[in-house]
C-alpha cells in the first residue's frame, strides 16, 4: 500500500452534495483528501432540522433521476442501501385562471393531459415534449457508462435560444405558455433568460420521473459521512480558505484559511460560489474581463419558507403543488412587483418519539432586494417582513388547497438569511442565473490546479450537483481510473 503522505492530496471546498461526491470519488481513486465547511455543520442544503421533534428538509425536497443517473451514481458512492426512493405527485395552480393541473408521470402522459386541454394545440405540444426529449437524449452525462467522447459536444442553437425565442417560434402563448415552461421555477432562471438546452435538461428529469427520496436529505448526508469516513476524508468544519497563495506555472498550491492555518494540496475542488471563488483564486491570475464576467452574473431568486404539520385526519399525500399568482414567469423569477411562484411540498414524516406526522413545506420566491433590504440583519423591519410573507403565503396555501385551512399549524418560517446561513455567502435560492450562451463557471479555472465544481452550472439541486461532481472527477482522473471504479462498482 502506498505510503499516505506520498498520495496525490485533493482540497475540496463545501460540503453540500457537490463537494461531499467529490470528496469520496476523489478517496476512492486513492487521493488523500481534505474537505473544509465554512459552517459548523456538513452538508448545506441537505441538512434537516426539527421543530417540536418534526424534522423539516432545509432544501431537498424532490428529485429527478431515478429513472436514469442516480442509482448510478449512489452505487458508484456506496450508498445506494441508504437512498430509498418515495412515490410523489405534482400539480400545478394558476391563481389567474383558477386552473389546476395534476400532471401524470411520464412525457407521454404529461403531452397527452395538456393536449385534451388544448386540443387546437396539440402539434405544438407535442412538438415541445419531442425536442424536450431529444435534448435529454443528446445529454451523454445523464449515463455514467457513456462514452468520453460523447462528453464534449459542440454547441448547438439550444445553447443561444432561450426559452421564450422557443416558445415564440411554436407560436405558444398564454396559460398553455405558462404550463409548459413552469418548471423554470426549480432552476430559477426566467425563459426570458434561460437557454433551451438548460430548461430541457431540468424539465425533463421531472416530467418524466419526479421523486422524494425518504427522509429527505438525511440518508443523502448519512451516507456521504459514512463514505467519507470509511476512506479516510478529513473533514473540517468551521473553516474556510480565505484566499490563495502564490501563482506557480499558473498553479496554487497553497490556501490561508479563516482560522489562520494553511493548507498545501496538489489541486482544488470548489463546490461554492463563482463570486466566492472569484475572492479565492490568487489575484494575479485573474484577467480583468474574467473578473467583470463573473461579478456581472446575476442571482437567482431567494426563497421565504414556511414548515407546518397537517391534521392527521387529512390523509395526505406526498405531493409538490407549484402555485403561480401570474402567467408571467419572467416577472415572477424577477422578483417583479407582486409576481410570485410557491411550492407547497407534503410528506409524511416520524417525529423524534416516532410518531407519524404529515409535514407541509410552503417556499415562496422573492427577488433579492428583499435581503438587501435588511442592512442591519434580523432588526424589527426584517420580523415584519417576514410575517408579512407567512401570511401571504398562507394564503396562497389555502387559495390552492382550501381543505387546508384551518388544520395547518405552523412551526417555523424561514428566509432568505436563513438560506445564506446555510450556504453562505449569497442568499440565492440556485446560485447564479444560467443565462443563454453566456459563461458557466463549471471545470477548470485560471490557477488551473483548481477546479470549479459548478453551482447548478448544468443541472441544479442534488442531482445536478452530483451530476457535475461526476463529470469533473472523470475529466481529471482519466478514463483508466474512472473506468476501473465504474466496473467495480457497477459491474463491467
């Protein structure tokens, strides 16, 4: 066995699924690796907490890719016994129109519901679902096992196009419109704004096979220390590089770090954000052009929350329920005037003494002038602000689902402070917007021993995430190293 101290030593930077899949890719490829967390807790949006002994998901609420890369990828992590997928439904509520949609599983299904609502549309619907699913096919990423060819592909004219210019072309317009871009608001990018490819990617995961996985972001996390301790990552908590040291060959090699100590590593993996990056890399490796490129890119929106319990007489099922209070998505995704989307998400869940509750997670978005508007923190003008989103979004609850009212005790709210808390230091709900053809801070960076792990650059959430971690372990360990592990965890 070769001596530790003479392995090749990995920094990975954040530990939400991102970082905690590259740290144990980067373990199981036989790197000596060491991950730092800028909070006193692992994990960021996987986290749970509890309210009078109910646990609560702080942001994995639902998922796609079941149905493709996850198990994957959870076997190739060794955690695939922990992650058990839950049955989900989704609907959609457009307050403008009183319409409510409860969408079916798969595209077929999905095109086939809303063409017997549209009718007059159905070359059109059909024609969206059909370049929805040659995108996802023309995606090599979505399969471990594809080839590494196919990983680079050039771009295509669903890179330029956004969204709306697609939209525009089948000439779809009105509440059809806002039906079938509606899942804009799970990435957090306007169709004014949002390339094809991008929506697609996103879109497709959960038309076809939307999921909770039990217990939400906790066997996620469970797992990944598991894993991480199995295979000797040292983890930090409470720490955080401050920035680079040195610029040699284009290379750093050396972080000083908030508590005052320094760190010496061969590479660097940074799954946080492109403007905290940017804070990091050693000034002089970065051009000026690079630098207004990524101070220039735009936040998505930020998230008020509400977290509650249901009567027990409900019977409840596990279901995300999209409500829109506009058909403009760009307005709503802007944070204009009074536009909002809210995602009305519930579970059944065990309390802490095990007994069953049935838990609703209500987000509302808000443009970030709201957080900037808090100079002074959680002051009296912050408190009443965000009673002011509880209420709208009780309301939105109970327009959606008047059966509700009445039966919902509500436990906690939260903010967008409360996101910056936990994944610091922004308080965006999806990083940055992925703006069409414009700069997606994902892979190589200018000191080109470190890495940008990409924060929802290809696909948001957990499985984006995770999405990312793998393709970027494949680039910089090789095809030999990646294809023995693949083999041994998967099978040749």
């Amino acid at each position: 066995m070769a001596d530790k101290a003479s392995k090749p030593h990995s920094l990975v930077v954040g530990s939400g699924a991102g970082g905690m899949t590259m740290a144990v890719l980067l373990a199981l490829a036989g790197r000596r690796v060491t991950l730092l967390e800028a909070t006193p807790r692992v994990g960021g949006l996987l986290r749970r907490f509890q309210r009078q002994g109910v646990p609560f998901d702080t942001g994995f609420h639902f998922t796609g890719g079941f149905d493709h890369a996850l198990p994957q990828m959870l076997a190739m992590l060794g955690i695939a016994d922990l992650v058990k997928e839950e049955p989900f439904q989704s609907s959609l509520y457009l307050t403008p129109t009183g319409s409510r949609y409860d969408w079916p599983h798969g595209v077929r299904a999905i095109a086939e519901c809303l063409s017997r609502r549209f009718p007059a549309d159905r070359d059109k619907i059909c024609a969206y679902y059909q370049a929805e699913q040659d995108v996802f096919a023309s995606t090599p990423m979505f399969d471990l096992r594809c080839e590494a060819g196919r990983l680079n592909p050039s771009p295509s004219e669903y890179d330029f196009l956004t969204l709306d210019e697609f939209l525009d072309r089948l000439g779809i317009a009105g509440e059809l419109r806002t039906a079938l871009a509606a899942n804009a608001t799970c990435h957090g990018t306007p169709p004014g704004e949002c390339s094809v490819n991008h929506h697609f990617r996103i879109s497709h995961g959960l038309d076809s096979h939307i999921a909770k996985v039990r217990h939400g972001g906790r066997p996620l996390l469970t797992g990944f220390l598991r894993e991480a301790k199995r295979h000797g990552v040292a983890i930090r908590t409470g720490v955080a590089p401050r920035r680079g040291l040195g610029l040699v060959d284009r290379n750093c090699h050396q972080v000083e770090c908030t508590d005052g100590s320094t760190i010496a590593f061969d590479d660097a993996f940074l799954a946080i954000h492109p403007k905290a990056i940017l804070e990091l890399l050693p000034p002089e490796s970065v051009k000026a052009y690079y630098r207004e490129q990524i101070t220039g890119l735009p936040e998505t929106c930020g998230f008020f929350t509400l977290y509650g319990v249901l009567d027990a007489s409900l019977d409840v099922e596990p279901r995300l329920t999209s409500c829109l209070n506009s058909l403009d998505l760009n307005r709503i995704l802007l944070g204009k005037e009074a536009a909002s989307a809210t995602g009305i998400v519930t579970a059944t869940e065990q309390t802490a003494a095990g007994r069953r509750v049935q838990t609703l997670t209500a987000f509302a978005c808000t443009g970030l002038d709201d957080a900037q508007a808090w100079p002074r923190g959680r002051d009296a003008a912050y408190q009443a602000d965000k009673a002011a989103a509880e209420k709208r979004i009780l309301d939105t609850i109970y327009q959606a689902h008047p059966e509700y009212e009445g039966r919902l005790t509500v436990l906690a709210t939260s903010s967008p402070l409360t996101h910056r808390d936990f994944v610091p230091p922004r308080a965006s709900a999806y990083g940055v917007r992925q703006c069409a053809g414009a700069l997606r801070l994902f892979g190589r960076l200018p000191a080109r021993n470190w890495h940008a792990i990409g924060q929802s650059a290809l696909v948001p959430g957990v499985l984006g995430a995770m999405l990312v971690s793998f393709l970027l372990f494949r680039q910089v360990v090789g095809e030999e190293t990646y294809q023995r592990l693949l083999n041994s965890c998967l099978g040749a």
